[in-house]
C-alpha cells in the first residue's frame, strides 16, 4: 500500500505540479521555436506553391505560342499582374504568420493577469450562479 501512495505522491508532486510549472518554461523556448519553424515552413511551402522562378523565367515568353506583338504584350502584362498578385499574397501570408507567433508569445500572459484581475477583484465568486 505504501508503493500506491508514493505513486500518488509523486503523479502530484512531481508530474501534475512539475508539469505545470515547467509549461511557461517549455512555452517561451521549445514551443516558440517550433511555432516560427511552423512559420518558416509554411512560407517556404507558399514560395514553392506560387513558382515566382517559373513565372519570372517565363515572362517574356509569349502565352499560347503567339510571337507577335500582342500577344507578346498581353502576355507581359497578365504575367506582371500574376506574379504582382502572388507576391501581394505571399506577404499578406506572412503577415498572417507574424501575427500567430505574436498571438503564441501574448496571449499566455494576458490570459493569466485578466484571470489573476478576476480572482483579486472578486467579481468572480459574484457571477456563479446562485441556487
């Protein structure tokens, strides 16, 4: 029985409460460097997806075998657009991706002093529903 106790003993102390303590710790070192490889990775996925190599090595070839000038010209023109497009997405995305690790390095803290603001001010134990 004594073995069943210092089990519980230790799944409290050690891991339940160690868990909780090392999680900040984990968070702001491990957890942050694999959300910017997430990141990282992400974009690196985009660049690939839109082929700005491909589009930029193409630009003056014409679309559709057409060699004269306008549809040299027209083809210049949409690949510009296209690849201007793609370009705005990618920076949108990543933007998008700045903003998550941005959120994953904030969002703790804040969560944590509006919960402590709560307890402290009382209004917690105020909003439970009353039998």
């Amino acid at each position: 029985m004594l073995q069943g106790t210092g089990a519980l003993g230790r799944l409290l102390l050690v891991d339940l409460i160690g868990s909780v303590a090392w999680f900040p710790i984990w968070w702001y070192t491990t957890g942050i460097k694999k959300m910017i490889q997430f990141c990282i990775d992400g974009l690196r996925y985009r660049v690939r997806q839109y082929a700005f190599a491909i589009w930029i090595k193409n630009f003056f070839v014409p679309m559709y075998g057409q060699y004269d000038w306008q549809g040299r010209a027209v083809s210049i023109f949409m690949r510009f657009v296209v690849i201007v497009g793609r370009g705005i997405a990618l920076v949108a995305e990543a933007i998008i991706y700045v903003f998550l690790v941005f959120c994953w390095a904030v969002i703790p803290p804040f969560a944590f002093i509006l919960a402590l603001q709560n307890i402290l001010s009382g209004t917690f134990t105020s909003r439970l529903p009353t039998l």
